[in-house]
C-alpha cells in the first residue's frame, strides 16, 4: 500500500486485526465576532480519546447510507459525493456529520432546528432512524454549504480504528450547544489560536487531526476565507507526524516537514495552512 495515496481504499489498509470503521467528524464554525470553532472534551471512560478535546463526529451507521437520503437531500448528489471523495456511498459521511452534531452537542447544520432537536434523544438512543425523523418532520438536509477538508485514518495499535472525513460548515444556529453527559461532558467554542494555547499549557488534551485542523484554521481570519481557499480545490496534502499528542503535525510548508524523526501520517489535507 502507498501510505502517501490520500484516496486509498480502506480495503487497502495495513490492518492489525482491528477493523477500520468509517466515520465523519464535524468542524462547525461561527464568528464570535472572531473565528471560533465548536469542540467538545470526551469524559473520563470514554472508548476512545478519553478525556481529549475533539470535535462532533461518529461511525457511519447503516441508515447514512439509505438510497431513501435521495429524497431528502439537496446540495449535493450521491453522484457528486462520490465524486469529491473518490469512493462508493460518500454522501454518508456528510449524513454522519450532521447527525453526530445533533447526537453530541445539540445542534442542527443544513436544516432548521426546533423539529429537529425535539428528536435527539431519539437518535442517541437508536430508537429512530435519521432519515426517518425528516421523512416525518416533512424536511430535507441542505449539504451545499458542508465541505469535506481533510481524511485521517487511525493508526495501528490502539483499540479502534477509523477512516474520518472531516468537514467544516458555518453555525447557522442559536441554539446554545449542549452535551448528553454520556460520552462528553462540555461543549464550547473557542478561537483556533486560544484551543492551541491551552493544548500548549497542558490544559486540553488533543491529538494530530484536531492539531492539525486548529493549525489550518487559525491562520484564517474568516469563514469566506476558508471557504474560499476550498472552492480552488487544492491538492491534498499530507501531514507528518513527530508526537501523536506532544508535538504539533507538520505540514509541506513547515521547515522541518521532511526531518529524520517525523513520519508520515496516514492524514491529508486539502484545506490549505496560510502562511502567517
């Protein structure tokens, strides 16, 4: 396998017996009047990253593939998904980020709120499928304004692994973001800059992908910016790595990118780091 291919099948992944899973992670996005961005802190007996600092996101589940989300998106075709992420039932990833962002923190993106919200339980529970809540509710996802910016798949050695896409999108809610208490226990938004500072003081704990997206976004000023640099569709690039949660990533423009002690990560980005 080419570790370097950022469109490698996760059929094609070096394996230790754990399965790769495929998930979604959401960078939600709001200015406050600054740049900030949504984070959550997982607790203490979480499964996995306990205890870090991360962003909304989860597994795909088999209804983020219905052919039913056929009727009830707009902005994006399963054609078009597939298309930008060079895979087969890419739409679902984009289903995934909305619903985890609803699950984990209460918030709706590419829908209204209130009806919405009114079945969160719900779906943390399983009780309902997604596409049935919207179905039922007479509403449809807007994914126009949710694009895909980077792809990191978990390394070898811990007990579970992943294969994320991680988007970013605008905040387009008032609703105060709230957590279940279950696998996290506080939702905040905070500058790029600020989240890196107190990972920095040992205050929150990260790892590589969300030290890497807080690197890219904190050399915007604004989310046209970011969402600017997006509609140029610059080539993917990928992250090498010193320390999994000690050492921030590095990136092509980075003077030590190439140094005998990093490693390339099984990361790509193609929003891209500014030069500050």
């Amino acid at each position: 396998m080419n570790n370097l291919d950022p469109w490698v099948s996760r059929e094609d992944i070096e394996t230790d017996d754990i399965p790769i899973l495929p998930a979604a992670t959401m960078v939600l996005l709001d200015e406050r009047p600054d740049l900030q961005v949504l984070m959550l802190l997982r607790n203490d007996n979480s499964g996995f990253v306990a205890s870090h600092t991360i962003f909304p996101g989860g597994v795909i589940e088999p209804d983020d593939r219905s052919y039913e989300w056929d009727d009830f998106v707009t902005g994006l075709t399963s054609k078009e998904a597939d298309a930008q992420l060079r895979t087969d039932e890419a739409r679902s990833y984009w289903i995934a980020a909305i619903r985890e962002t609803i699950e984990e923190v209460g918030v709706v993106v590419g829908s209204r709120e209130d009806e919405l919200l009114a079945y969160r339980n719900s779906l943390e529970e399983g009780v309902s499928d997604f596409s049935q809540i919207i179905s039922q509710s007479q509403l449809s996802l807007d994914l126009s304004g949710i694009k895909p910016i980077s792809r990191w798949i978990t390394p070898k050695g811990g007990p579970r692994r992943y294969d994320t896409y991680f988007f970013v999108a605008q905040s387009q809610s008032p609703v105060i973001p709230k957590v279940d208490g279950k696998e996290a226990v506080e939702a905040f938004w905070i500058s790029p800059s600020d989240a890196l500072q107190k990972w920095e003081s040992g205050e929150l704990t990260m790892i590589s992908p969300t030290l890497a997206t807080l690197q890219q976004l904190q050399t915007y000023t604004n989310i046209d910016e970011i969402f600017s640099a997006l509609e140029l569709k610059p080539l993917p690039e990928n992250i090498r790595i010193v320390d999994e949660s000690k050492a921030l990533p590095l990136f092509p423009n980075d003077e030590n990118y190439r140094a005998s002690y990093t490693w390339p990560a099984l990361g790509w980005t193609w929003l891209p780091k500014q030069n500050q």
